[in-house]
C-alpha cells in the first residue's frame, strides 16, 4: 500500500511533558483520514510537526515517500495546509487576498477564480472579507490551501466554532476533494460524530499516544448491539438465565444481552415468561461511535 504521510516514532517534547509521544501515523493515498483525540491530546503539535512548523524531539516524518528533514521544500510544495484560524486582509476582497497568495506560489492568473469556484465563493468574489461569516471565512481559508493544487491536504479543526449550516457547508466540500481533486486529506477535530460523516480512515490519539488507527468500518464494528428487558424479579430472572447458560449481565434492574440474534432473543423472552416473569420493555441499545471513542480516550486517560 502507498502511503502519502507515514511517521515513526514521532516524539515531541516540551520540558518535561511529552506532548506526542511515539506516534505511528499511516495514511494511504487517497483517504480522508480523520485525526481525531479529546483536546489538548496532541493532535495540532503532530499538525506542526508534518507540516516542518515544527521540529521533533525525536523520530521521523516521511511524505510522499521522501524524508520530511532532508527534502522540505520540494515536499511542501505540494502540500496545502489550513491550520486554526487562517489569516486575512480584512479590507480586502476575497479575490483580492487570493491573488497576494498566488503571485507568492506562482500558478496562474485563473487559479483564484477555479479555487474560488471549488469552495463556492465566486459570487463574494470582490466583497471585502471584513463582512465575512465565519464559514465563508473557513471557505476562503481552504480555497488559499488549495491555490497550489495540492496532493496533500492538511485541515486541523476546520469546522470548529462554525454554526451547523456552515459545518455541512465544509463537510460537504471536504468530501468532494478527493474524488475530483485526487488528493490525499488528514482532518483533524476532538468529535468524532463530524469525523464520522466524512473520513474513510481513523487514527485516534489520547495524550499523545495513537490508542487506534484503522479504517471507519473497523471502528463501527466496535458498536456493539445490546439488548435490554425490563422485567419484574430483575435478579431472580437473570440468574435463572445464567443457569441455561445464557450470558447477560444485570444493570440497575435491568438485564443487559449483547450480541445476540433475534432468534436468541425471542428464545429468552419465552423461556422468561414461561417461568412466570412479566416482561415490561424490551429495547434495542446500540453502542454509538461517540460512546466507543470516549471509552478508548477515557481508558488511555486512566493509564
């Protein structure tokens, strides 16, 4: 497999405290690769790092297949890079602050009007940022990024702060790059609920740690299906399950069957009624991502 960014070792510390520590990163050509861990987990420090804003304590960073230390230059030019919130000349136009961009990388003349085209703001093209909503703002932010046709893109916390339109407004776009553009994106964001409607592949980092790395479907197998009965006799009704050998665990009076087929379920519903015991509710509760991402950081934070 190819792969666009890979790290290793990667080690980054500030006195005493490590803020990345050993960070194995692999993201495969192509993917949007969503970095994700709780805040102040080190994900922005690993940011700087790859984009050479940064220097490791130790370890190393490899893009495109080259050394980031001993090629930067050639490396970062192909790489577009949107990191916190993107800076601007508020007396000038959107067009305007694109241009003062383009003439320091060196594309064409049109470039700012198809970037500005790709995030969907050729119709604000010549009103002054100053009047800028935030999501336009994040927009005109990535349309920089983009002004250097980039393989890599490099986003951290892009939709943050943003309101939920403008969070649809950049997901959706973030979604397109790939497949029209060709490019390889690492997104980075603490909710996994955003990363989950747009990456294709995870890594989660927990003080500076990656506790999981592995592609979105993998995750979602983590989410266990449980089913929980409500009945009368709470105890007396599990432990007469647990001497069929039917494996449930018993929740503030509730019992809890994971991983079961329906079939099993309809058995254990009869087998309880027909040893006397009202069945109050039965409810299906499935784990969410969010609920399994929390657990991973919350287990890492505990070490």
């Amino acid at each position: 497999m190819e792969y666009i960014v890979e790290t290793r070792k990667l080690t980054k510390r500030f006195g005493k405290e490590f803020a990345v520590s050993d960070l194995a990163m692999k993201i495969p050509k192509g993917e949007i690769y969503g970095f994700l861990g709780p805040n102040g987990a080190g994900k922005t420090t690993t940011i700087r790092m790859l984009l050479g804003l940064m220097q490791p304590t130790a370890g190393s960073v490899r893009i495109f297949g080259s050394d980031l230390k001993k090629d930067r230059i050639n490396i970062l030019k192909k790489v577009g890079s949107l990191v916190e919130n993107p800076s601007y000349y508020p007396h000038l136009t959107a067009a305007e602050n694109l241009e003062v961009l383009r003439k320091i990388y060196g594309t064409e003349k049109n470039r700012v009007n198809e970037v500005l085209e790709i995030v969907r703001l050729s119709d604000v093209a010549n009103k002054k940022v100053k009047g800028f909503s935030l999501g336009m703002k994040q927009r005109l932010g990535i349309a920089a990024a983009l002004l250097n046709r980039p393989e890599l893109l490099i986003l951290d916390e892009p939709t943050n702060g943003l309101d939920p339109s403008g969070i649809i407004e950049i997901r959706n776009l973030i979604k397109r790059l790939p497949s029209i553009y060709g490019m390889t994106i690492v997104i980075s964001s603490h909710l996994l609920s955003e990363i989950d409607q747009i990456a294709t592949t995870v890594g989660i980092v927990s003080k500076g740690k990656m506790i999981f790395q592995d592609s979105i479907d993998v995750m979602r197998t983590f989410s266990k299906q449980s089913v929980v009965v409500k009945v009368n006799e709470s105890e007396k009704a599990w432990r007469s399950l647990m001497a069929k050998g039917i494996q449930g665990e018993l929740h503030d009076g509730k019992i809890l069957l994971v991983d079961k087929t329906d079939q099993e379920i309809a058995a254990i519903i009869r087998n309880l009624v027909q040893n006397g015991h009202d069945i109050y509710r039965v409810e299906e509760d499935k784990r969410s991502l969010e609920d399994i991402f929390l657990q991973m950081t919350a287990e890492e934070e505990r070490v």
